[in-house]
C-alpha cells in the first residue's frame, strides 16, 4: 500500500507541475514573443515548434492508453481464466484512500526537499526508478513484434532481426528454457516445497540487458528520448496491469484526484516545488526548439505520467465492459472515453495559453472522460449496466449470502 500510494503521489506531483512549469513557459513565450525578448536562460519558441511540441506530446500520450487499453483485454482475460485476480486491483475502498496517499507522500518529498540536500533524494529515488522502469521497458520490448511469423522467440523485434538468425544455427528452432526455483525445506523428511519461480529465455536474458544499458544511459545523459522510452514503456505497462475494480471506484478514486488536483496546483507550491527538484522519468519530454537545435534541444514542453496512466486505466476499464458486455458491438464506451480523454487535453492546452497560469489537467480530464460515457449510457439504457459491470466480480459464496440479505 505504501509503495502504490508512493508512486500515486510521483505521478501526480510530476503530472500537475509538468503543467505548472508548461504554464511558466506559456507565459514566457508569449510575453517574450510580445517584446521580442528572451527570458534569462531560456529561448522563446516559435509557434511552429511549439505546435510540433504539443502535437506529438499529445500522440505520444495516446498511443499508451490506446494499446494498454485493448492490451488489457487479453491480460486479464488470462488471468481470469486461471482463477487469479490482478495484484494491482484497485477497489472502491483503495480509491477513497489514494488522494491521501498522494497528499502524504507529496508533501513528505516537499519536506525532504526543504532539509535534505537534492541530490541526495534524487540518488535514492534514482535507484527505484531505474529498476521499475528497466523492468518496464524490457516487457514493453517483448511486445514489440509479438506475433510476427518466423520468430523464435515470438517476443521482440531486436530479437527477430538479430538474434534469431544465430540461436537458429546454435540450438535449431527453438530456443533453450530455462527456470529459476527458490524452495523451502519444511521438514528434514519432506520434500521441498516452492516458493516462487521464474521461466525464461536467452531473448529475456537480452532484452532485459539491453533495457539495463538504455537505463545506464539514461542516468548519465538524462537525454529527452531516453526519458521517453522509460515513460511510454511505464505508461503502457500500468494502464494494461492495473485494474479498476468497477466504475464506481472509477469515479471515487477520478473525483478524489480531481480535488487533489485542484488543491495542490492552485492552493500551494508544493507540487511546483518538488517538480522542479526531482530528477526521474515520471513526465514526458519534447523540446520546442527542435526546429532550431535538433534532438540536442533544451526548451521543454513536458506531459506527467500521471496524466496519461489515471485517465488511462479509467479508459481500459470501459475497453473492458465493452468486450464482456457488447463483444460483437463496436467498442462504443471505450472510444467515447478515448475521444473525451482527447478533447479534456486539448481543452487544458487553450486554458494554459488563455490564463497564462497553471493549470491542473484533472480539472478538464475528469469531467470529460467521466461526463461523455456516462451521459451516452443513460440516453442509451446502458447506465445500469456500466454501473453494475465488475472486472473481478466477488466470489460466489460472498455474492449468495448478499443476495440472501438483500
């Protein structure tokens, strides 16, 4: 719990101050570009880059939530089929908490940030980012290619056009499996028991080198697409793995974030605060001045992660009620969401450049991607359905002794 609430709080805190400092830079450009001049250490950007900035933060903000989202189908379809239930399930009850969760953990970094030295913190935080995100990357590397015929592995594209031609001639058609056991002896007598284990491959072994060599990379340069690679790969990974429960905690743990938002943007400078100073890829990056300097640019408009994984896990639960619901039907709530997700971006765009002031991106997020399904399934009959729909439905003992009570 307090590792979830920990990373709640980073992605929201990266989230609405990657739109307080896009509001600071807002501002800038466009009283640098009114008076033709520069602000101290940073170059006003042309409208050309900061279109081009905005328009592929955007795509790059859905191609996650997309994918995650009908990845997600399958995910937990499977486990459903084996009789096991997502370990990142979010119920009602968790949602109600998370805002608090967040609170506390964003706040405790602020205090840090206030009395510990920077670097110190963002060493140790550097540490736990660059495990979660090699690990995400790798298995974000594994689906890349996946399916594609003629592939030994049938897990990544580097493994198709590089290492299959050579275990094909050391190890035929298949490559060797290997698996890591760790047991526990109960008794001198009896047999060993196990208590986890691990199936891989020699492509597993690779790709899991090749994301550590990105994330040693990316720890020495902090260059943009490095940081990116890292976001896209966790955005994706989340959006797919964890599950809302039912929509009822949609709303509750939507709403309570929508309020947190608000709060912490416009009632302190907390979030800007630790923003500034925390140095992990949890924002995606995309510089305005690429026209100019090229992929060594340095004028950043920025996107938190938080933004694209709380809306985006929302949108895979209604990709989710479609498939179990109406499986023959046009996905109909999960694009209506998709479409609403889009709108409430755009929307926090114009506000950002209309207010020349921060803007927290729930604010226009969470009515849109809760108002237009919602509003669709009442005209259309669907509203009890969508609010009755579970993704782990209670077990059949609980579910009889309610129906017994009621």
């Amino acid at each position: 719990i307090f590792i979830d609430a920990l990373a709640a709080g980073f992605l929201i805190n990266s989230r609405m101050a990657s739109s307080s400092e896009d509001a600071i830079v807002g501002e800038t450009v466009a009283l640098d570009n009114a008076t033709n001049a520069s602000a101290p250490g940073r170059q006003a950007a042309s409208f050309e880059g900061l279109m081009t900035a905005y328009i592929a933060l955007l795509i790059m903000s859905l191609l996650p939530i997309y994918i995650g989202a009908l990845r997600s189908v399958r995910f937990h379809g499977d486990l459903k089929k084996k009789g096991e239930k997502a370990s990142d399930n979010i119920t009602a009850r968790d949602a109600m908490f998370y805002p608090l969760y967040a609170s506390v953990a964003l706040f405790g970094l602020y205090i840090f940030f206030k009395f510990v030295p920077k670097d110190i913190i963002n060493m140790v935080l550097g540490g736990f980012f660059f495990v979660v995100c090699v690990g995400g990357l790798a298995r974000t590397l594994r689906l890349v290619g996946a399916g594609s015929t003629g592939n030994v592995c049938n897990t990544c594209l580097f493994c198709s056009l590089f290492a299959d031609p050579i275990f094909h001639k050391l190890f035929g058609t298949k490559y060797p499996e290997y698996k890591l056991s760790f047991t526990k002896k109960l008794s001198e007598k009896g047999d060993p028991k196990e208590v986890t284990s691990m199936e891989f491959t020699w492509s597993d072994i690779l790709v899991l080198l090749l994301s550590i060599v990105i994330g040693i990379w990316h720890l020495i340069t902090k260059h943009w697409i490095l940081n990116n690679a890292f976001g896209l790969a966790f955005s994706l990974n989340a959006v797919e793995m964890v599950s809302l429960n039912n929509v009822k905690a949609g709303f509750i743990l939507l709403g309570g974030l929508f309020i947190y938002d608000i709060f912490w943007v416009f009632g302190t400078d907390v979030m800007v605060t630790v923003a500034k100073s925390l140095e992990a890829p949890i924002k995606l990056m995309f510089p305005m001045d690429l026209l100019e300097k090229g992929i060594f640019a340095g004028n950043f408009s920025m996107l938190g992660l938080g933004d694209i994984v709380i809306p985006g896990i929302f949108i895979a639960l209604l990709c989710r009620f479609d498939q179990r619901e109406f499986p023959r039907r046009f996905k109909l709530y999960f694009h209506l969401c998709f479409v609403a997700y889009i709108i409430g971006l755009v929307v926090t765009v114009m506000a950002l450049h209309m207010y020349n002031a921060a803007q927290p991106a729930l604010l226009y997020l969470v009515p849109a991607c809760l108002g237009l399904p919602c509003g669709v399934a009442l005209i259309k009959g669907d509203l009890p359905a969508l609010l009755s729909f579970e993704d782990y439905p209670e077990t059949p003992e609980r579910t009889e002794s309610e129906a017994k009570d009621k």
